[in-house]
C-alpha cells in the first residue's frame, strides 16, 4: 500500500480564484494543484527544506487538468495527491479533487524533474540523495505527455516583461504565472465560454527569468484555443497552454 494516498487535504476555492463571472479562472487549477503539492511534499518530507539542502528543487515539465463539474462560487473541496511513475528523470503524479459526498470535481496528472539550482540543469542520476518512495500506478489522465510537439499557426496577442512580481524563490517566473498569461489572452466571449472548459494542458519548456521580453501567441485547433509564450531575448519557447472545450 502507497502511503502517500492516505492523505486527504481541504482545500477552497476562494474568490480570488473565480473571475466576475463566477467561473474559475485556468490559472486558479494550478494555484490548487501547487498548495496541495506543497502540504502533502512536507508532509512526506519531501519539500523545498528537504531538497534544498542538497542544491536540488521541484520543477513543474508539464500539468494536465480535466474538469468534471465546474464551479461557479467559493467551495470546500478535499483533494488527494500520489507519486504514480517515474520515466527517467521525469517524476509523474497524480491529483483528485472531490466534494463533500465525494464526487470528483476535477482531476489531473503532471510531471516534473528535480533541478540542480547551481547550474540550472535536470538533475540526472539514478538515485537521488533522498528516499521518494515507490511509485502507485493508478493514473488519473489519459493521453498524458511531458512535451508538446503539434505545430500550428499563430498570430500575436501581445509584448510583455518577466515583471518582479512574477519571480519566485527559484529566481524564474513561477509556474502559475503562465497560466495567467494564457488567460490574459482570452477575448471576451473566451472568457465566457469557460463554462465549457474540459481539459487544459500547459507545458513550461524554457525558463523566463526577471526582465525577459516575451511574445504572447494565440492559435486555434477545432475545439482547442493554443496560446504560446515566445522568450525574445532567448529566442526560445517558454511555454504552451493547450484548453480543450
């Protein structure tokens, strides 16, 4: 038995999460994912003070949500999260949220690598300085990658600056920023139709550091709105953000 699913977490979702229109914003998912991620890592000794002390740190490579009910005011909501597999150095785990009689509300999977702080590289080796503990194979998502390789046409929404505030103690733009980002790109009829939202995808590929200039994209594929993160002072991508209707 995994013991890392005998955790459960109360969690909301508070009002800063819901835009004016009582939807749940496409950042707020990974606000919650993220809180839980942090309270169950240092439950299991796991977290930044375990990590740091060997110049390693948790980086998000990709996040994967899908919405089974949405919610559309502040809600009391139990989540759970576990380690399911580990392919390489890319670290796979699994999250449920539920409500009070135990419906699922939304669930989602996500990987991620330990990063060698000092020279910003994936930390490799086979063995790990710390125990992580036997993978549970029991898979939330179908369809899951830690990559996005689809190309498409984009046209640009925007020009924008890695702000201070965006920058988090790993010294980078922080995850949920991206999320943000993608929103921001939204028009308003966009905005509205998050009622429908089933799936977002976002995959962070290269870091934005304080002061970066990057271009905001936006492109469409059927039923999915793409928005990309374009680093102009690397000339690289930061970021997609895939949200399937």
């Amino acid at each position: 038995m995994n013991t890392e699913t005998e955790y459960t977490y109360e969690t909301y979702t508070d009002i800063q999460l819901l835009n004016e229109k009582g939807l749940i914003k496409p950042h707020a998912y990974q606000t919650m994912f993220g809180a839980i991620a942090d309270k169950h890592l240092s439950k299991i000794g796991l977290n930044v003070d375990t990590t740091m002390k060997y110049n390693l740190a948790w980086a998000l490579i990709s996040l994967s949500v899908e919405i089974e009910k949405h919610i559309n005011e502040p809600t009391k909501l139990f989540a759970k999260t576990w380690h399911s597999e580990k392919k390489g150095p890319f670290y796979r785990r699994e999250y449920k949220f539920m409500n009070e009689k135990g419906e699922t509300i939304f669930k989602g999977s996500s990987y991620s690598i330990l990063l060698d702080i000092e020279n910003r590289s994936i930390y490799r080796k086979k063995e790990t300085p710390f125990s992580i503990g036997e993978p549970y194979p029991e898979f939330m998502l179908d369809n899951l990658s830690a990559s996005f390789k689809e190309k498409h046409v984009y046209d640009k929404v925007s020009e924008r600056q890695a702000l201070n505030s965006y920058i988090d103690c790993l010294g980078h733009v922080n995850n949920c920023r991206y999320g943000e980002f993608a929103y921001d790109a939204l028009s308003e009829t966009e905005v509205e139709n998050l009622q429908n939202l089933k799936r977002m995808d976002i995959y962070f590929l290269s870091e934005l550091r304080k002061n970066d200039h990057f271009t905001v994209l936006k492109a469409y594929d059927g039923d999915k709105i793409l928005v990309r993160g374009h680093n102009n002072d690397k000339n690289d991508i930061s970021f997609d953000v895939v949200m399937t209707f």
